[in-house]
C-alpha cells in the first residue's frame, strides 16, 4: 500500500474484525476503502495532497454483465443521468505493436523454442530454427502475445508430434497475411484455426464439430467424463476426437474441467 496511513487503519480494523472479508461487497467497500479514506481526508489530509486512483481489478470475472457494471448508488446514477452534468473524458491509444510488446513477443518464441526443440530434441538438432523465422512471426503478429501463444502451442501440439512441419504449416499463413498488405493479424489466426479444423480426419469431424458447440453454448463447467457421457462416448473415443485440438483447448483428466 502505497499511503502508510491507510495500511495503518486497514491493519486494525482487520486486527478488531477479521471477519470483514467474510462480508458482502456493499460493507467492504464501505468498511475498507469509503470509511478509511474519509478518516484520512478529514482528520489526517497532509496523507493524501492529491486524488488517489483506485483500480477495481476482477470485474470481468463477475457471474454476468449486470454485476459487472452495477451501479445502485443512487447519487451517482442520478450524476451520470443529469443532463445538465457534463463528462469530460479523454480516450488514450494503447498500442500493442510498439517495440516494447514486439520485444515481449520475440522474447516468449525464443523460450518456447527452446522448450519444443529440448521436448523433441531427436527430431531437431540445435540451431533448427533459423534466427529469421524469429523475425519474421515477430513482424507479422506485432505486439499480439495471444497470437504468438497460440502459434506456440499449434507447432509445439503433441497431437501431431511435428514441430518442423507445423512450423511450416504456420509460417505459409504467416506470409500469405503479409502478402495481403497489412492484414490484420488476427485474419490470419482465424486461417490458423480453419487449419486446425480441416486436419480432422471426416469420419471425426461432425461430433468433434458437436463437443465444440457444447463447450460453446453450455455456460456450466463440464467435466471431460461429463462430456463423453453426454454425448454417449467412451473416454477413449472422446479423447481421440481432440487429439487435434490441444493447441486451442485444454483436454484434462477425466474429472476436471474442459477449457
């Protein structure tokens, strides 16, 4: 905690009332931020000359949109629908293809590399992979680390076990979307993902086609056991219907849940 006073009031009314965590969201916010910062604005104000910036992290992890973006004060949904209250807000640009997140980007390839290349170290030798390969996935997914991610894990996936061939399999989409003038980045992922799709095998696509719609479309966690079942597989049937799938999806045991 930045502000020494603060930590000071939060430790003792955590010390007097451990219990507070233990509340709802109304009374810790009421309790662990409204009360204390009141007290430091009125009785200490030296502690805080200028306005503090308070970040609420997690709200995309609420159950829904309507918790995410709740706002019962009253005070303030009468503040925002006042049309006399004017707002002045300002949008900042963040770039995500700047050096700094091509420089994040380049240092995730060279570690994930190494990794596959150790992982099936008697398929490539050292140095398999060309320093210019590097360069051009960092040039052509920019500062999109989810990109690069998924690059990784569709070439390192030990449902093909050819890292070489996945690797060329990945640059061909790489360069067709640069060839296409400055095409965004995430068109050629969409052509990664329609890779993906057209290497399972006919006779396995429209119930593999089914298992994704479930996890889709069902909001409940299902486990992997669950979805077989549902679906009237065994697991080994099941199992077999990803194997293509573990660079977008992750397959666990039989009894944990399928992301």
């Amino acid at each position: 905690m930045k502000v020494p006073e603060y930590k000071q009031i939060i430790t003792c009314r955590l010390a007097d009332d451990p219990w507070i965590l233990k509340r709802n969201h109304h009374t810790q916010f009421q309790e662990l931020i409204i009360e204390p910062f009141h007290i430091l604005m009125t009785q200490h104000p030296h502690t805080v000359p200028q306005p503090l910036l308070i970040i609420l992290d997690g709200l995309d992890e609420c159950e829904d949109k309507q918790a995410q973006c709740n706002r019962p004060e009253w005070h303030l949904e009468s503040m925002i629908l006042d049309p006399d209250y004017h707002v002045v807000c300002e949008r900042e640009e963040l770039k995500i293809d700047d050096g700094e997140a091509q420089e994040d980007v380049r240092w995730l390839l060279e570690a994930e590399f190494d990794k596959i290349q150790k992982r099936y170290r008697a398929q490539l030798p050292d140095g398999w992979l060309p320093e210019e390969y590097v360069d051009w996935i960092v040039s052509a997914v920019g500062g999109h680390l989810g990109f690069a991610s998924f690059a990784l894990r569709f070439i390192g996936d030990k449902g093909y076990s050819d890292p070489d061939g996945q690797l060329r399999v990945c640059m061909r989409f790489l360069h067709g979307g640069s060839v296409l003038g400055g095409m965004n980045p995430l068109h050629t992922l969409n052509l990664l993902y329609h890779q993906i799709l057209l290497d399972i095998p006919a006779d396995d696509l429209s119930t593999t086609m089914r298992i994704l719609g479930f996890l889709i479309h069902v909001v409940l966690s299902s486990s992997a056991s669950g979805i077989a079942e549902f679906f009237d597989l065994d697991l080994g049937e099941f199992y077999h219907l990803l194997e293509q799938l573990h660079s977008v999806l992750h397959v666990p045991l039989a009894d944990e849940f399928i992301t």
